[in-house]
C-alpha cells in the first residue's frame, strides 16, 4: 500500500514519454485491400456510417497510473521506464508488476454509466482492451491464470468485466468491438523464460522452436475464439502489436518494423476465418499489416493531412494517455469536436480512447466533455453520421461532407470565436438559389456574393459553439 502511494507519485511526475507514436504512423494506402465479402463489406460500410466511436484501455496497470503494458518491456525507450521501488531489477520488477492482479478490485465499476455518458455524447462503437501486451486477460480465459476473473474482483457478479462491458454498450445499440494484443509478454511461448527477452519480440527464434510457436500461436487462437463465442455479437476485432507478423508483410520503408528479427506468422488467416464463422462478417483490423487483414487503417495520435479514399480511424486519446493516470491533462471539448469534424470530412472515423481507473470509475472530466460533446452531436450531428466527403475536404477553417443533395459545411471556430456577421465557405461553390441554414435554427440565410449573412439576432440564437454547421440544399 504505501508502495502504492510512491508510485503513483513517481509516475505521475515523468508522463512526457506517454506519447509515443512509436509504432503506427505511416502506411502505404495504395496497398489496402478492400474486404471482398459481402457480408464483411457491409458491415465495413455500416461502421462508415457511424463516425465515432469510444477507445477503453484498462487493466492492472491502471491501478499504478502508469502506462499500459510497456514498462515491463526490455527496451530503452522513454515509454518503457520503470518506475518506483522494484525498477532497478527487471525480474523483480515483473513480478510486481504482475503481483499488482493480487489487489485489483475495481468495485466501481459500472458499464452501465459508461455507456449511457458515450451515448449521450452521440458515440456509437466501443472497443475495449480485453488483453494488452501484459497478457492479462480482461475476461474469463480458460488458457490463463493471469486474469481478471482470478483478483480480488472474482467474487463481485460482474467479474467477467469484457463480457460486462460488452452488453451494456450492445444494449445501448453500439457496434462492438474486442481490442486484442497479439503479443503477449506474459505467456512462456512468447517471452519464454529460457531466454531473457530483448525486447517487445518473441525471446526466442520461432523458426527454430516450431513447437513453442505453434503452441503461441494455439493460444492466440484459442483466446480469440473465447472472445468470439461467449461474449454475444463482436462486430470488430481490433488486434494490436503489428511486430507479430509475417516477415513478408514488412516495410522497409517503416522504421519499427525494419528492427523486427524473427518471423512471427501467427497465421491470420485461419484467426480471421475462425472468427468469421461465429461472428459472420467480423470486421479484422490487423493494425498496420497491410493486406486482406487489415479491414480499416488506424492512424494513432494523429489526423492524416487530407482525406483517405480508404475505411480508417484514428485513435485519440481524450486526455494525454491511453491507460489511466490519477492528473489527466483532458483536451478541451472544442478541440475533440474539432477533431471528430476533420477526421470525418477527411472520410474518416475517431476512436476516442477513456481510461477506466483502479476503483473502475473515469475521472469526471472525462464525463463532462462527453456531455459537451453530446450537447453539440445533439443539433450537429445531421452533419456527421452516414455522411460521405464532400470536396475540398478541409480548407482553411472549413470542413465539408455531404449526404443526398445536402452539403455540410463546418466553420471550425476559434476559442472565443463568436458566428461572425458575413462567412464565405472556402473552396465551396454555393448554386445563387441554394437554401442555406444553420443546423439547429430556422432562419434562412442569404447569400451575397458568395457569403453567408448572417443577422445579428441568429447570431444570438446559436451563441457561441466550438464549431458551426451550415446546411445547404
Ligand atoms: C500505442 C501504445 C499501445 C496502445 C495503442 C493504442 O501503440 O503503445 O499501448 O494500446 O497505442 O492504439
């Protein structure tokens, strides 16, 4: 306990290294594979439609408020520093580390108020991390001991918290979706204990222990199928820690993947046919292996510059790290809406990441700024959900996005910024008779010489929003 309180200062003091877009920059489009069954099709075009979407990584690390999974991993990188009492032995460290499972007892948690703050806040898919890199399991596994249902939590009814999660949020009407690590730093096939691991690979050449591979890649199977069979309908499995992948789907041009030394085929092809047969038309996100795996490209801290004729999401963190920390530094809710809009005038869908705390509660900012978000998707949502991209995309402070023969355009507003008195849509070519208004108010506007006007009574009536929407017909 009174490690407890030190780690938790120490951590929270040296966070700089939390944003590391180490792995998942840069992909080469050109290469995506467009799914080509009809029933993975659909649901690839259903989820298109439904724009946002809410991130959750949780799990024992959270109740040190240190960065998920990667201070057990051999690397001299600022993100995997350990911290606290154990840190200056990695053994040692470890064994703390997966000692934490002895005290995790999330006894707040409550899905239900989860899902009720995403729904209001016009969110319509959850994935949640039901395994990270660690290796503990967020839900009932048969193939592990490490394990949610193996803590101090076991005797609460909703220990099997993935399960939980799942139908609270399927019950609000969400797509669901199963963020899985493929690696998995506990489990002695992958960092098998005769070898020390280097680093986040496999500690041993699988090629010369086809056995110990195969047997990895059983469990990887077997872990999957859980999640596929007893958890109600999976619409996406997101799967996590590209370095477990063919050598053939390397790119040179990437950085991270050029330093991956082994082969690590853990044969997708039957996980996703696997998957596929009990959860038909299953979208698989194999992050960053591009090719018939990879369903939807998932840029991670970051907005491509301009629109992706692709299906893609970017994953956001709402705050500054994507597992819990006790001093969250929460972005301002104008700055998530204008996130969302860009991202969808750009084609895309935002996956914004909350963490769940030890106690299995989210800080309260983090419900305030999905109420503020609710508060503006409520009247401007008409805008977002099963839109296309309109060019010119983005320019300037403009977004666009179209549906039937309506436009949208948003004015992206600076802090502060009330609706000025005369606006002209960048880039955007009005028709002279087009019905022009503001979604949420009756007033049609007039278009004088290719600006909007506005009246200065409107202008009261919409107050001052993070961003405004014209609708135009
Ligand atoms: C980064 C982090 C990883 C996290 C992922 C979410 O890759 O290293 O821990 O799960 O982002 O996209």
């Amino acid at each position: 306990m009174k490690f407890k309180f030190l780690y938790l200062i120490l951590i929270a003091s040296a966070l700089t290294a939390r944003l590391h877009a180490q792995q998942h920059s840069e992909q080469d489009h050109s290469k995506y594979m467009a799914p080509t069954d009809p029933l993975v099709q659909q649901k690839l075009s259903k989820w298109q439609d439904v724009k946002f979407g809410l991130l959750m990584h949780w799990g024992t690390y959270s109740q040190w408020g240190i960065v998920e999974s990667w201070s057990l991993c051999p690397e001299d990188e600022g993100w995997c520093e350990r911290r606290g009492p154990h840190s200056h032995d990695w053994y040692e460290y470890k064994k703390a580390y997966e000692d934490i499972a002895k005290e995790f007892n999330p006894t707040r948690f409550n899905p239900e108020r989860w899902a009720t703050a995403a729904k209001n806040a016009g969110m319509k898919y959850v994935v949640f991390t039901t395994k990270h890199h660690d290796g503990f399991a967020m839900f009932d596994s048969k193939y592990t001991d490490y394990k949610i249902t193996n803590t101090p939590f076991k005797s609460n009814p909703k220990s099997n918290v993935t399960k939980e999660i799942l139908s609270a949020f399927r019950n609000q009407g969400f797509m669901t979706g199963t963020y899985f690590s493929k690696p998995d730093w506990h489990t002695d096939s992958y960092w098998w204990k005769y070898f020390p691991p280097k680093d986040r690979n496999v500690s041993y050449d699988p090629k010369k222990r086809p056995e110990l591979w195969q047997k990895f890649k059983d469990f990887t199977y077997n872990q999957i199928e859980e999640l596929m069979t007893g958890y109600g309908q999976v619409d996406i499995l997101w799967l996590d820690g590209g370095w477990v992948r063919p050598f053939s789907t390397i790119d040179p041009n990437i950085s991270w993947q050029k330093t991956i030394p082994y082969d690590q085929d853990i044969d997708m092809a039957r996980i996703a046919k696997m998957g596929r047969s009990h959860q038909p038309g299953l979208l698989v996100v194999d992050r960053t292996v591009t090719g018939e795996f990879e369903n939807y490209v998932t840029p991670e801290q970051q907005i491509p510059d301009h629109y992706m004729p692709i299906p893609w999401e970017s994953c956001i963190t709402m705050g500054d790290s994507w597992s819990y920390i006790p001093k969250e530094n929460f972005k301002s809710t104008r700055k998530l809406v204008h996130t969302l809009v860009d991202i969808v005038a750009k084609g895309g869908n935002l996956l914004l990441n909350v963490a769940p705390g030890p106690d299995g509660e989210w800080h309260e900012e983090a419900y305030q700024r999905l109420d503020e978000i609710g508060k503006w998707m409520s009247v401007n949502g008409i805008g977002i959900y099963e839109t296309k991209p309109q060019a010119p995309y983005r320019q300037g402070k403009w977004a666009y996005t179209k549906k039937a023969n309506t436009t949208y355009a948003f004015y992206l507003a600076d802090e502060g910024e009330t609706i000025p008195a005369k606006l002209k849509p960048e880039g955007l070519n009005i028709p002279a008779n087009a019905k022009i208004s503001i979604a949420g108010n009756q007033k049609s506007l007039k278009l004088k010489d290719g600006s909007i006007e506005i009246p200065a009574k409107t202008a009261v009536q919409v107050g001052q929003q993070p961003v405004y929407l014209f609708v135009i017909n």
